[in-house]
C-alpha cells in the first residue's frame, strides 16, 4: 500500500517526520517496506519562459526558441507543434538526467545549437501523452522546480498491510493509526454534494437474488459528463500513489478507492439496458468480456451485475466491456457496493483476475462509509466533468450492518499482558479507533466496535488493539505461569496428539523423520508419471524445482534418498507425515488438503553391524511395517490387492481397512530408482493418514489381564493354489474362529515347482483356555474341526 505524506496529512495533523512516522507504524503492526520519491527523476527539472520563438530555418516542424530559466536564457530546439511564445514550460538543462535514463549534453539540430528541452508528460513519465509539451500555469515563476510549482508528493510510504487490516488500505485507514499513534484528530473531507435536474429516463430499480452475496447496493445518477483528462493535482497524485490516470471520471473512481479504500464503479448509462439492475450468479458455462477487452468463461459461483438484459460487470473484480465510459459518454450511473469477500476472491483467484478492487473486497469493506464514498465521488466527477448530479439514489440493503458488542475487562487484560494499563489509557485507545464505549462498570465495559474494523471479533481483539498501541516491544519478558500438571499427557482429541502418536509409532519402528517443502518441481512429478490435471500451480516460485505443490510424498522421500546415497548412505528407513495438495473449484481457497504417511525402505535388511549373513529389504519388510502399524493401535487387520498399471510402482499393492482404502505399497520401477542413484530395490509407502487419525481418535484403550496358563500350539500345512492369498486364508479362520482359538500365523511358504501351480502354506494356531489348563484331546477337536472347515471352504488340501 503506497501511501503519500501530503495526502494523509489532509486527514490528521502530523508534521513529524517521515520516517518516525513509519517506525511507529511499523511498531503497530503495519510494516514500512521503504520510503519512496516517485517524482526524484524530475527534480533538476524547472520552469522556464518562452521569450522567443520562431520556426527553425532548415526544418519546418521544427522551432527555435529562446528560454528564460531564471539564471540565464537557453537557446532550444523544440519540435513540439503546441509550443509558443509567452508559455510557461517545464525544461531540461544539459546535464539534466531523465527519468528514462537520457543525460541531455549541448546538440546542434540542423545547425542550430539546443542547450536543453523543453519537455512532454510522456518525457517525464508522467503519462503516455506525447501532443505536445507540457504548458505550465501562468503563474509559475521561471527557475523553479518543477516539482514545487503542482507541489507534488514527494514523499511516499510503501507499508506492507497484513490481510486483516482491510481497514488500512486506504490513506483514510492509515490516517486513523497515525492519529492513534500520535494522539491527534482525524478529520474526514467536508462533503459540498450539490444536486439538482431530472433524469433523462428512469431512475433502475435495484434487485439482489442472494443477500449473503451482496449486502447492500446502491447507484448514484449524474447527467451531462464531458468526458476528457482529469487536471494535474489528481494525475499527479494518482501517479505518486502508483495508479495509472485515464480520464476524469474513471481517476475519480481510483482516487476514491486510494483514499477512502471503497471501490467504485462508474458505468454509462445510456449503455445499460431496462431500468433494472440486479446482482446475481451467472448461469454455469456462460462468457462475458471484460474491460480488458477478454472474454471470460464464468461458473455459478461468480457474482455479476446485470442490467435489464445481459451481465455489465463481474461483481467486485471488473467492470463490463459493453457498459465502459468512453469519450462519447455524458450519463453516468455510479456504483457503490459491498460484496461477500470469500466469493470476489474465488472468482478474482480462478480467473487470475486481480484489481485493486477486487484485493479491498477480498478484505472486506466499511459497508456504513460506502454511501459517504459514492456522494464525495459524484461531488468531484461533478466538479472535474461538469456534469450534474441527480437527487436520487437507488438503494438496496437486505442485510444492513448490525452492530457489534463486545465486553471489555481491564482485569482480564492485565492478566493476560502482565501490565497494569490504566483505565484512561484503555478509554484512549479504544475511543481513538473509533468505538463506542459503555464504563457500565468499573471492570466490565461494553463496547461497540466501528463498522471499518472487520477484525475486531470478540474481547481479545481490543486487549491487542491496546496492547499494540502501548508497544508490543515495551512489554517486559516474563515466564509464563503453568497451570498445567508437569506430568499431563498429550491427547489425541487434536490433530496435534495425533500425529505425534503416529510419529512416536515411526520412530519406535526404526524409522527415522524426513521433513520436506510442500514445494517440487513439475520434473519431479512428471519423472513419476503423476498426473498434470490438479496440480496447484505456484504463481512467483522460488526456482523451477519448487514451482508446483506436491500431490504425493514420494517426490520427496526419493529426493531424500539421492541425498543419502550421495553422501554414503546406503541404508534407510524414513517416513514423512505431511500433507498432499490438488486442485478443488468447491473450496475456497480452490485447494485441496490430504494428510499422508508415507514410508521409504532401502537397502540392507538389518544395520551395517549385523554380524550375520545380510539380506537385502523387500516387500515383506514394507508390509510389516504396515501391518505392525496396524496393530500397534489396534485398528484390525488390512486386505492387500495387488493392482497393475501404477504410473512409478511396481509391484504395487492396494491396502483397504474397515472398507475403505488405506493406501498403496510397492516397490520403485528400477528406471526410476536409477534416476535417483539407487542401486537396490525402493520400496515405498503412502497410507491416508487422514483416515488413520480418523479411526484412532474414536478408539479406545482396553486392558486385559495378562494370560496365566500356558498355550497349546498345533501347526498345520495346507497345500493351495498360487494365486489363493493368503489373507483369504485367515479370513476364512476368523469367519469360524473357536473361541479358545487366541491366534494364527503363518510360519512358512514353500513352493516345490517354480513352474507349478501350488504352494505349500505352513501356519501356527494358538490355542488357550482363560481359566485351566486345555488337554491333548479338547485342543485337537478344536483343531481337527477348524481345518476340516478350510478344507470345505476353500480349495486346499491338508
């Protein structure tokens, strides 16, 4: 937010200096970024007086002029057609650098010498305006500065506004801090709305299909418009403040935006069709063209204003082309309205759409100044254009603004602060933002906080408002008192316990943490073959390696591993909990948050120092990790499918518990692996564990007592098909588990022909009775039954 100090000083009294002004704002939260001087290429520029001129003897469109610059007189060549005798101009003496680099020097033109130039907007920046040469007023004084004689604002505060402080991006809402700071009066312009004439049609009638979307809209009505450029003190300040002028009735639109922060928007009115306007949502699929001559494609979240026939503005973003102001317009139908901010900054985002009206919309609006700011607008288009403004306003406001109360308790700020603030201080600073203030007691007051400030929600926004004021850095550092037991366990009842009871599980497997940016690169994720459609793109990355959200961890974790192997690392075991992002029109941030666990296996099976024979990991090491997870919390057993056609894994397996899938595992196709300098298989893993905290927060601890009489086991050998599963198997034993059945196991897999269709599956069954001791006989009738039972069911063979 650039914001002049000659133009805020119209709204307080401050004569300080610059920069102490921007340290306290700093201090209040609104950071300074710079002190600029947009007009510093124009300093060494002065006035000079054409005392003579004549037409050059070797060029017609040329001149040859005598210049009084104060100190001494210039000989200049001018090919402008607009110069003249008598004129007061802006020039360049040699020696002079302008703001677009050009260092003038003595030149002969067609032989005449020129020892300056006498200068254009478009030479000086200021416009784009090239007719002719810039004519000063009558009574500018040769030798002065040019920047003196319109005093322009050389002094000019880049402040950086955080998003919930819509209320500063104004000089209004500037002025208010600077008169908060300083203790001094803020006064708002004196408003001299003169109106008057009738209307050369009917006055629209105005309808709102949702109020939730737009609060209150209203239309000014002003007849007779000339419509040319604005005067100098309204370019120039536009200018300082980085607005580009167009013409006087669209500058007044950006000059009232920059100085009161309500958007405006200012429409011909014999363009508009029917005597109705109506905000409402466009129709899915539709297309309108914008100001800036694109068409757009709009979906039913979008907001339009409508005439009597077709949409003329895409709500709070931009304007309509069939409706603009143009050279030929004279009526003038003006526009002030608030809209819901999370739907201007849906459409502005997805369109990629950003306007100084649609950032202040995003923000919110003061709904209780938006008339002040459109009668102050109609007052200066009438001044500026000549037009008249008409003695009515068409309003609609369904939803007008409902106050908001709050209580106040000087105890409970002390409290939290650590600071005794008086009662006049807290009066103060309260009444200095505007609130109204209740002392209905003497430690409980009610307050009303003003329409402007959005942020102000509930009590402890008015303890920082105080404590702001006083000085985040005056408050002295104390330690906190703890009310909490030394002792007290962290719950999983926030997604904070949760996941540190799944990172207390990694870390207990072995597992060591990887923490990595959200941020890849598109390589990264068309190396994987991870689909284009839903990534989110990063609008200013930081390198084109970051340039795109991750939409699964694996980017990362394989990062991770080139890294390791790079340094000699050559086993791993890492796991990643963080979040995945992709593409969703239906949220308001149009992106989607998934939490994910994902698990990475490479390398020896046991440590370096395993004195043993070493074996490589593979998947049944990643499998269970799976499944002792799975355990460790108690959230049952999982199914495993293997799946075909995975874009970066394979073998690949699907993981599904209580009917919902879990994850996937497998292992990196090896030309992948290659790529990120593995020499042995990848195995990797990617749960939800979204789903994970969902199913552990609704579990609960049960104890049981530790068992006190011995087991009986009882292994058994089935011979089965290859392609029977062996989860098939166990879930046909707990479809007819005996109750002195305690578990099952598989122990053993043998397969005595590569090239056959069986295989051998050896399992463990565990048999125990809670209250004496079980007998040969009781256990091998339990036995026998259960395997007779698989032996029916499925098709193997004992």
């Amino acid at each position: 937010m650039l914001v002049s100090l000659k133009w805020l000083r119209e709204f307080t009294p401050y004569e300080g200096e610059v920069q102490k002004l921007g340290d306290r704002l700093t201090m209040l939260g609104l950071e300074l970024e710079e002190i600029r001087d947009p007009f510093a290429g124009l300093a060494d520029i002065v006035v000079g007086h054409v005392v003579e001129c004549g037409r050059h003897p070797e060029a017609d469109k040329l001149s040859v002029c005598r210049v009084d610059v104060g100190d001494e007189v210039l000989d200049i060549v001018c090919g402008a057609p607009n110069v003249a005798q008598g004129q007061k101009v802006a020039v360049a003496k040699v020696g002079t650098t302008l703001p677009g680099g050009l260092k003038l020097k003595k030149a002969k033109l067609r032989g005449k010498p020129s020892h300056g130039m006498i200068l254009s907007e478009r030479e000086m920046e200021l416009s784009d305006d090239h007719e002719g040469i810039l004519v000063l007023p009558e009574d500018s004084r040769p030798g002065q500065r040019f920047v003196d004689v319109f005093d322009l604002d050389r002094q000019v505060l880049d402040i950086d506004i955080t998003p919930n402080r819509a209320d500063c991006l104004s000089h209004l809402g500037v002025a208010r801090e600077a008169a908060l700071a300083f203790n001094l009066p803020l006064t708002l312009p004196e408003l001299r709305l003169e109106e008057g004439g009738e209307p050369h049609r009917p006055y629209a009638k105005i309808v709102i299909d949702d109020p939730e979307l737009c609060p209150m809209y209203s239309a000014r009505y002003l007849r007779g418009a000339k419509i040319g450029p604005s005067p100098a003190w309204l370019r120039y300040r536009l200018h300082a403040v980085g607005v580009r002028p167009i013409s006087n009735l669209v500058d007044v639109t950006n000059y009232i935006l920059m100085e009161l922060g309500q958007p405006l928007h200012a429409f011909d009115w014999d363009l508009m069709r029917g005597d109705q306007i109506r905000v409402a949502p466009a129709s899915q699929g539709m297309t309108m063209t914008t100001l800036d001559g694109q068409e757009r494609n709009l979906l039913s979240s979008d907001l339009l204003i409508w005439d009597g026939e077709r949409p003329v503005a895409l709500a709070g973003v931009m304007g309509g082309l069939d409706t603009e102001i143009n050279d030929a317009s004279t009526n003038v139908l003006l526009e002030g309205a608030v809209f819901r901010p999370g739907t201007i900054r849906k459409t502005a985002r997805r369109l990629a759409l950003h306007s100084e009206s649609s950032y202040r919309f995003e923000r919110g609006v003061d709904q209780n100044n938006t008339p002040y700011a459109t009668a102050r607008a109609a007052q200066l288009m009438a001044e500026l254009s000549g037009a008249q403004v008409l003695p009515h306003v068409s309003l609609a406001e369904p939803c007008p603004w409902q106050e908001r109360h709050h209580v106040f308790r000087r105890s409970r700020l002390n409290s939290l602060i650590g600071i005794d603030f008086a009662p006049e201080f807290c009066e103060q600073v309260l009444t200095g933002m505007g609130c109204a203030v209740d002392k209905a007691a003497d430690d409980q007051w009610n307050v009303t906080s003003p329409s402007h400030r959005l942020d102000l929600e509930r009590e402890a926004d008015l303890f920082e408002e105080v404590t702001r004021v006083h000085g985040m850095d005056r408050i002295p550092e104390r330690l906190p008192r703890i009310s909490k037991a030394a002792d007290a366990r962290i719950t999983r009842d926030t997604e904070y316990g949760l996941n540190r009871t799944l990172k207390n599980w990694a870390r207990g497997a072995g597992l060591r943490e990887a923490i990595n940016y959200s941020f890849v690169g598109q390589a990264d994720l068309d190396l994987l073959g991870l689909p284009e459609q839903g990534r989110v793109l990063v609008a200013n990355p930081l390198s084109e390696e970051q340039n795109v959200l991750r939409t699964a961890l694996a980017p990362g974790l394989l990062n991770c591993l080139r890294n390791n192997v790079t340094q000699g690392n050559h086993r791993l075991r890492l796991f990643e909990l963080a979040r995945t992002f992709v593409v969703d029109p239906q949220s308001d941030t149009e992106t989607r948050e998934a939490g994910r666990l994902g698990m990475l296996v490479y390398g020896g099976r046991f440590a370096e120092d395993w004195p043993w024979q070493q074996e490589d990991a593979d998947y049944l090491d990643m499998k269970g990790l799976v499944e002792h997870l799975l355990d460790h919390f108690k959230l049952g057993r999982a199914e495993f499918e293997a799946v075909s056609g995975h874009c970066f894994l394979e073998p690949c397996v699907r993981v599904r518990l209580a009917g919902e899938q879990l994850g996937i595992i497998g292992m990196v196709r090896p030309e992948i692996a290659d790529t990120y300098h593995a020499r042995k298989d990848v195995w990797l893993a990617e749960l939800d564990s979204d789903l994970l905290s969902r199913l552990l927060s609704h579990r609960e601890v049960l104890f049981a007592d530790l068992p006190k009489l011995p087991p009986v086991r009882r292994d058994v050998t089935l011979q089965a098909p290859r392609d029977l599963s062996v989860g098939a198997v166990l879930n046909a034993v707990q479809a007819d588990r005996p109750k002195l059945l305690e578990s099952v196991a598989l122990v053993a897999v043998y397969v005595p022909d590569e090239q056959g269709e069986s295989r051998n599956l050896s399992f463990r069954m565990t048999y125990r009775h809670a209250t004496k001791t079980l007998k040969d006989k009781e256990v091998d009738k339990v036995h026998t039954r259960l395997v007779q039972q698989l032996t029916e069911k499925l098709p193997v063979s004992v």
